[in-house]
C-alpha cells in the first residue's frame, strides 16, 4: 500500500470482477491507480468482458478463473499475490432461483466468504469491501437507515444477512480488520463508453434489463406486476442507482477504510429517491425514442411496494453521492445495450 497525493494506492483482489459491478468497479480502481487483480468462476459472466476491459484500461488485467468455494486455490492465490484488500462481489443472486436451490446459494455465498476471509486473514489482509443488499431490510425498505434491524424474505437475503453476521463476528475477533457493508439499491445503468454493461443470462428477472431486452427487439412487451400498490401510480418504486455511481461508492469505501478505527462500518448506497416501473418505462421510451409496450399482469411473489435508501450515512460519512439521474441510467443503458443486442461475445 502505497500513499500518494491522489490518496492510498492498493492492491485490490475483485472478486466477481467480470460480472456487472465488479467490471464498472475494475474500470475506476485503475484508473484511480489501483493494482487490480481479478477472480472469477465464470458462472454468470463471460470471459470475453475481460477484452472489453483491458481496451477500457489500457491494461491487461490478470484474472484467475476458479470459484472461491475451492479452499486450496483461494489459499494458493493469496500466498502467491501480496493484496492490500479485497473488494468481494463474488456470488449467486438471483431471488426466484434461491427459493428453487437453497442449498446452493447457502453453501456458493457463505462458502466463497468463509474461504475468502480465512485466507485474507492468514495472509493478514485487513481491508474488506463486503457487496450487501437492500434485501437485508427485509420488508422494511422505505426510507432505510443502517441501523435499522436486518431480516430477510428469501435465501439469496438471508445469504446477505448470514454474510454481514459472519464478517462483524470475525472483525469482533480480530480488530485490526477494517469491513465495510455495502448495501445496495437498485443499480442499473452501464459505463458510458457502451462497452460494457449488465448481461443477464436467459430471460432477466430485473427490471431495467427486461425493458432494454424489449427495446432492442428481443422481447416482445413489459409485464408490469401488479398496478394496486399504495404509490402514486400503482406499481412499484425502487431506488435505482447508477452502476457508475455505485462503483464509485467502493472506491470511496475502501479510502475510508483505510483511515477509520472502526472494524466494521455499514453504508447504504442508493440516491435516496423512488422511481416507480411507469416512471422507469417511460424515462427508457424517451433514452431509445419510441413508446415501449407494455401489460399489467399479477404482482409478483414477495415484492414490496416501495424500498428506498436513506444514503445519508455514506454522504457524511464518504463524502459520496450519487449523481446520476434516471434519465443517465437508461441513456447509457440503451447505448450499451443497442450496441450490443445480445450481450458479450461467447468468445
Ligand atoms: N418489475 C416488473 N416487471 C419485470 C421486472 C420487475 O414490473 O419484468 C418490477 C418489480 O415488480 C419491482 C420493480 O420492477 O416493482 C423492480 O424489480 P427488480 O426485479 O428489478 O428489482 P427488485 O427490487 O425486486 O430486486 C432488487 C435486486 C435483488 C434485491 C432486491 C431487494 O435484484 O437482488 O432488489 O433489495 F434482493
């Protein structure tokens, strides 16, 4: 770790550094001066993003490909690798999913961890940038502060809640750690350059790239679960938050951490504002230029009418806000998406 006048320079392990926001977070590490080094099962990502990065960087990225449940090549890797901190993204995420394979999403999300902070902590890596959620709120998102109790309404959110536990357990017992809870609101969006972005596989569960999937042709109208919700317009509000915004939050994460004297601090990351899926339709009509299709159907199983952050924490705290408006997200995911219909690559 080296001080500079730009701030701290580190060596970060990205865990699920090819997925959709570990690769955003890559992009800014370098360019803030960061030695970024990636790791990656694969699972849900191509390895054709790391081309796609490397022309963004104007650096090759070293990336190990092996999922993080293997104890022997997490081991192997910090042993070899002398990281100052690792920012973990690395995991499975889809709510429907987790509810079809419990056990899967148990053993992938808290075995990559219990892997990952076992060797960090034999390696004495102290800095951890922790990828949390929302979900943690349970049924309580509106207006959500940190200390707010957690709860969860499915595997993949108790996974979150099970994994923050176990990381301000492990930071009780060793207090030279330094963790940071990042929880998430809604991130959409991609990086202006539109060559990278989020790419679900098969058909998406989230909202924003189901409406760019009709955009571009590949689907043929929003269902838009449910109009009886108590807001202004019926359906759902979310906080979405610009996935630049959002890596730029890490960034600012791991700064503080790096000055702090807590071993573990919470940080929601979210704007603060609802948008509703009408108000969300229609700002991505106005990015691609042409009224998008839509139907009304049932709601779906375990949403929420309305979740949305308090960020005011992460703003005095990191001196973060996120910037970007609606209006930026679909912009920029209609420039990705547009300029690349079916996603990344196979090779
Ligand atoms: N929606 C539709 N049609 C769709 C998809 C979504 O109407 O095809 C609606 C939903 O009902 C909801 C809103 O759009 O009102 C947002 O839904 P998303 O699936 O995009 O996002 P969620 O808020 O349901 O889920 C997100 C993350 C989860 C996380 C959860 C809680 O995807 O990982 O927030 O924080 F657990």
């Amino acid at each position: 770790m080296t001080g500079t006048a730009y701030g701290v320079r580190m060596r970060v392990l990205v865990t699920g550094g090819a997925g959709y926001i570990g690769s955003h977070t890559v992009v800014q590490l370098v360019a803030a001066g960061h030695g970024v080094v990636v790791v990656d099962s694969f699972a849900n990502s191509k390895p054709t993003v790391m081309a796609r990065l490397a022309a963004l960087t104007g650096m090759d990225i070293p990336v190990h490909a092996f999922d993080l449940t293997d104890i022997d090549k997490t081991e192997r890797l910090f042993a070899e690798e002398p990281f100052d901190a690792v920012i973990h993204f690395a995991g499975l995420k889809a709510v429907g999913e987790s509810v079809e394979k419990p056990l899967e999403y148990y053993e992938n999300n808290l075995g990559s961890t219990f892997s990952l902070v076992r060797a960090m902590r034999r390696h004495g890596v102290r800095f951890l940038v922790f990828s949390s959620s929302a979900t943690v709120y349970g049924d309580a998102q509106e207006a959500a502060t940190e200390d707010q109790a957690t709860s969860a309404t499915n595997p993949y959110g108790w996974t979150k809640v099970m994994q923050e536990q176990v990381l301000r357990d492990v930071a009780r017992a060793d207090p030279t750690m330094r963790v940071a809870l990042l929880r998430y609101f809604n991130p959409v969006g991609a990086h202006p350059s539109g060559t990278i972005g989020e790419d679900p596989q098969g058909i998406p569960n989230n909202l924003v790239p189901f409406i760019a999937q009709v955009a571009v042709g590949r689907r043929e109208a929003l269902q838009v679960f449910g109009d009886d919700y108590p807001t202004p317009d019926g359906t759902g509000r979310r906080d979405y938050i610009h996935v630049e915004d959002l890596a730029a939050g890490h960034l600012a994460a791991l700064t503080r951490l790096a000055s702090t004297d807590a071993p573990v601090s919470t940080w929601n990351l979210g704007t603060g504002r609802p948008t509703s899926v009408l108000q969300m339709l229609h700002a991505f009509s106005r990015a691609c230029g042409r009224e998008l299709p839509y139907v009304v159907t049932a709601r779906r199983a375990g949403d929420i009418a309305t979740s949305y952050a308090d960020p005011s924490r992460a703003n005095a705290e990191l001196g973060w806000y996120a910037e970007r408006t609606v209006d930026d997200m679909c912009a920029d995911t209609w420039r990705w998406q547009s300029a690349n219909p079916t996603g990344y690559p196979d090779a």
